[in-house]
C-alpha cells in the first residue's frame, strides 16, 4: 500500500504486485492501459486519454511535480516503509532535516565554517574539532538554515555539547 497526497486530497493506493497498472485507489479498482511516450508516460484510463510527465523528481524525498495534460501537480508518497515508521512513531528517521550539531567527543573547536543564518545541504562542512591530536570535519546530517553556533573557535568542548543549532 502506498498514499498519495496530491495538494490537500489524500489517495491510499494499492497496485497489484504482479502487474502494478492495476489495483485500488481509495478502494476503487483501475485498470490503466500504460506506455512509455519518450520521456513521458501516455495512460488511458475509464476511454480517457492522458499524457503524464515528470517535471521534477526528488526521490529520496519522494515529492514529485507532474504534468497531465496542460495542468501541473505536486504530489508526495509514502510507500510501506514510511507507513510502518509512522505507525511505530519513528517517521522522523526516514526525513532529511538536520538534528543540531552535538560535538561527538571532547576536544578543541579549530574553525566554524557556518554562520547564524546560513542555509546547508546534507554533507556540508559545520565545523572542525580537533580531538586526541587528530582534525575531524564535522558535516551536516541534513538540508537545514543555522539558528546559532554555540561554540567558539579555541576552546574547548564536551561531548555531546551543542556546537551547532539548526531552525525546526
């Protein structure tokens, strides 16, 4: 089972494994006739023809803007997985917002790369600790916008001390 969200209506869709151009959608069964039309999809459904293109694709964040016919569409899915980690209250897992910055050993802060208001994307560089004689880059976990920086470049700091707080 998977949900759409299409603007603010929900669809809970359920394709047959075998063969997913058929299934249910919010109970209701479809039978779509699907082919590949270069880099879009042509899909006829219920003697309705429909020209179906990917506008944008963030499949790791699964939204996705569409194209059918003339009209644009943002749509969001949740598959089984995501379902499952909502149902035991573990969403918040799957998302790739940043948690604060927490230092993950003592050690000396060398240099802060990132600002109070700066934006971040997952793998960029927060700040640098030196710990046990060795330099450790410390990136970020997830896209995020710096609330503060609550470490300062040549002293010293705790473990699990916040060094770096992000926007919620």
């Amino acid at each position: 089972m998977q949900i759409i969200n299409i603007g603010e209506q929900q669809y809970q869709v359920e394709p047959v494994k075998e063969k997913p151009q058929t299934g249910t959608v919010n109970g209701e069964s479809y039978d779509l006739d699907l082919a590949k039309d270069g880099d879009g999809f042509h899909i006829l459904s219920n003697s309705k023809s429909y020209r179906v293109d990917v506008v944008k694709a963030d499949y790791a964040a699964k939204t996705f803007t569409i194209r059918v016919n003339d009209s644009m569409y943002e749509l969001s899915a949740k598959d089984r997985f995501d379902l499952l980690l909502e149902e035991l209250g573990m969403a918040d897992l799957a998302s790739s917002k940043a948690n604060d910055l927490k230092a993950p050993m003592p050690g000396m802060v060398l240099d802060i790369i990132v600002s109070a208001g700066d934006t971040v994307t997952k793998g960029d560089k927060l700040v640098v600790l030196e710990a046990m004689k060795m330099e450790n880059v410390l990136k970020a976990e997830g896209d995020a916008v710096v609330k503060a920086i609550h470490a300062e470049k040549g002293k010293a700091v705790e473990k699990n001390q916040i060094l770096v707080e992000f926007e919620s």
